[in-house]
C-alpha cells in the first residue's frame, strides 16, 4: 500500500499537531506502507521558516525513511486576522505545485489530509478527492470552525463562521473516510455523514523505557507543562494567577506560541516558582519530562472534541497529571486515577489540586504513576492502535 499523508505540520518541527503526523507516518512505514508527506517548510511554533530551509520555494527530502515534499508558506504566529487568514491560504496555494507529480499522485492507494487548517484541506481535498479521484481519509484534530467559536476567536452566525462550517461539510461529504482524536468528534462527523467509514485515532505515542531514575523528594513540587504557548491553554494568564512558589511549588515551562514573549517578560519580572525554557527537540523533551513530579494539561474553556495530546505524550512516561478542563479528557483523567482534575479557569480549585497531590502519601502517588503506564500499555497501546488502523485503511 502506498499512503500520502496532507499536513501543514511535520518533523523537525514540534508540538502536539507535527508530533501527532509524524509518528503517524513513522508508524505506518515500519508496518511496511510505503509513506510520502506532503507539508510546508517547517515554521511551527516559532511563526517562520526555520534555518536551512530560508530562501527556499520547496524542497524534497528523506526524513526517517519517509520521503517529505515541502512546499513554502506565509510563516507567522500573528494574532491578526488578516495575517492568520494570508497564513492559511499560503500553503493552500503552493500545495497545488504537487499536482504536476501525476505519476506519483496516481501510485497511491489513500491520501490522509489533516483538518484544521479546513483552507488547506479543502484545497488538498479539490486536488486529490476531485481532481485524481483518490480514496481520501479525512483527519480531523479538531472541529473547526465549532472550536472557534468556543474559544471567542470566531463569532456565531457571522460571514466568516458561514463560510467556515460550509467548508467543513464539504470535507465530510467529499471525504471516502473520516477519523478522529476523540469519540465526540467521531460522533459529531456521523450526524453529517451516518454512512460513513470512521476511526477513532488517538494520538497516542510509543512505548518509552523510562530511565533508571532513584524516587525523588516531592519537595519543591515540580510541575511541568510542554506544548504551545497560546490562547487556548492561556498559560499567561495561569502564572498571573498562581503563586507556585508560595505552596512550595515549581512550574518549568517549556514551548512557544504567541504567548511565549509576555510569558518569558513575566517570568522575569515577577518571583513566582516559574521558569520558562524554551522549546527542546521531541527526543530530549521525553527524558526531561520524566524529571517532574506531575504535568499541568490546561484549556481555557470546554472545547467540544478536544482530548489534549499532551495526556497521550505523558502516559507512557508515568507522569501524573493535573488537568484544567472538561470533557472526553476529564472523563479519562477521573475514570484510570491518573490524576486530578479542575474546571477551566478554576484556579482556586487547581492550587487545592497541587497541594494535595504534593501532600499524596508516598505509596498513593506511586499508584498514579503505575495507572499511567498501565493505560499506555493496553487501552492506549500506540503499537495496537496502529495495526488496528492499518486494517482500517485496507478495508475500502
């Protein structure tokens, strides 16, 4: 079988939506599929091109086994929605130079497009859905434009909001398949399209052998959060509002986005038990993470859909978790004891949840450890979940 893979996200890059494509694609190439990547000039998080990519319209490589055909884009973490939407419609542009490829286009058995971006996707769905007439499995991250919404970033019943979610319906229906992060966005796609093959496809990571590292005092309390530093995890606002320090806590924060600038001036300024560290590559932020006591998962809001991937990354590491949100990752936080979790936005009840699991005797903070890396190991077992999707995309 030979699979494309649409994603505006891809290695070297880092964070949940490259990490996620990535191990994807690694996954299915060492199950023997014969895997291409069709994606940008990295650029994410840092909002531009990175170096040794500059000055480049494309550029085709071997990545790990996988061949990556990357295309330019409008790099930049600009909140302003003129510059967002310039953002969006590069690379929906510039995938399209990919058409004259016909021969390699028509080799593939199924083309996988990643949605959000739904711009990129639908210029992605035109060319291979409608143009090549290729199987097409639509990857949905997240359900845009409803998260939007949720978030305040995009206002209901608006131009914008109308133009969005006809885009959204068009991939459902165009699309030969779907899948999901989440139940409840598997269960959203069906309301549109009850017929439709679908998977449920977690982005889940593989086995990691732990260090030999001795227990460690739990005090200070060390608290980590890695990922994007932007509006929807809001940890400015969390630092603003938290005095880590006072209860005898750390948080270490590492990441960018485009919070990242006011986060490190605030950090600087103000003695609170934070520090922020910038990013790390994938590989080394794996064995930094196990380092710490417990990870913080924030969202600002209930976002219908959203399962944070940093809870999949933390699991095989046997890290307990301190979750502010609601929702499918709530439920799995509460349901396995691999954590506590807060309301978004409750920062009084968080602050009880750092003292309390700083506070857990020794052998019930063990136990939440151990709840971890049994889940990673059976429900969200990367390695059972990828030959369960490899039969998935054998099966249409």
């Amino acid at each position: 079988m030979r699979v494309l893979i649409v994603s505006p996200s891809y290695l070297p890059e880092i964070g949940a939506a490259p990490s996620r494509i990535t191990n994807m694609a690694e996954g299915l190439s060492g199950l023997g599929i014969k895997v291409d990547v069709l994606t940008c000039l990295p650029n994410y998080p840092k909002g531009r091109i990175f170096d040794g990519y500059r000055g480049a319209f494309s550029k085709t490589e071997d990545v790990n086994g996988i061949t990556v055909f990357r295309y330019w884009t409008y790099a930049s973490i600009s909140r302003r929605p003129l510059v967002r939407l310039a953002s969006m419609c590069a690379f929906a542009t510039t995938l399209w130079c990919f058409a004259l490829k016909r021969k390699r286009i028509k080799s593939y058995d199924k083309v996988i497009i990643q949605t959000p971006p739904v711009l990129a996707a639908a210029s992605a769905m035109l060319l291979f859905r409608c143009c090549y007439r290729k199987k097409v499995v639509l990857n949905v991250s997240d359900l845009w434009p409803l998260s939007a919404v949720e978030l305040g970033a995009m206002k209901e019943g608006g131009v914008y909001h109308g133009v969005m979610g006809r885009i959204e319906r068009f991939l459902y229906r165009k699309a030969t398949a779907c899948q999901g992060q989440s139940k409840e966005i598997v269960d959203y796609i069906k309301r549109y399209e009850p017929g439709k093959a679908s998977f449920l496809y977690r982005n889940l990571q593989h086995r990691f052998v732990l260090p030999n590292q001795p227990p460690s005092s739990r005090k200070p309390f060390r608290i980590v959060y890695a990922g994007l530093l932007g509006v929807a995890q809001n940890i400015l606002e969390l630092i603003e509002r938290i005095d880590f320090k006072g209860m005898g806590a750390e948080l270490h924060l590492f990441g960018g986005g485009n919070q990242a600038l006011e986060i490190e001036d605030y950090v600087r300024t103000h003695d609170k038990g934070v520090f922020y560290h910038g990013s790390l590559p994938k590989e080394r932020m794996r064995e930094e993470l196990t380092r710490y006591h417990a990870s913080i998962i924030p969202l600002t809001v209930r976002i219908r859909g959203a399962v944070p991937s940093k809870l999949f990354d933390l699991l095989p590491l046997g890290v307990p978790i301190l979750f502010c949100g609601g929702g499918e990752g709530e439920e799995i936080v509460k349901e396995n004891q691999l954590g506590l979790v807060s309301a978004p936005g409750d920062y009084e009840r968080l602050s009880k949840n750092i003292r309390a699991m700083s506070h857990l005797p020794d052998e019930e903070y063990r136990q939440l450890k151990a709840n971890c890396l049994r889940l990673s190991q059976t429900t969200f077992c990367f390695e059972r979940q990828l030959e369960a999707y490899k039969r998935f995309l054998s099966a249409f």
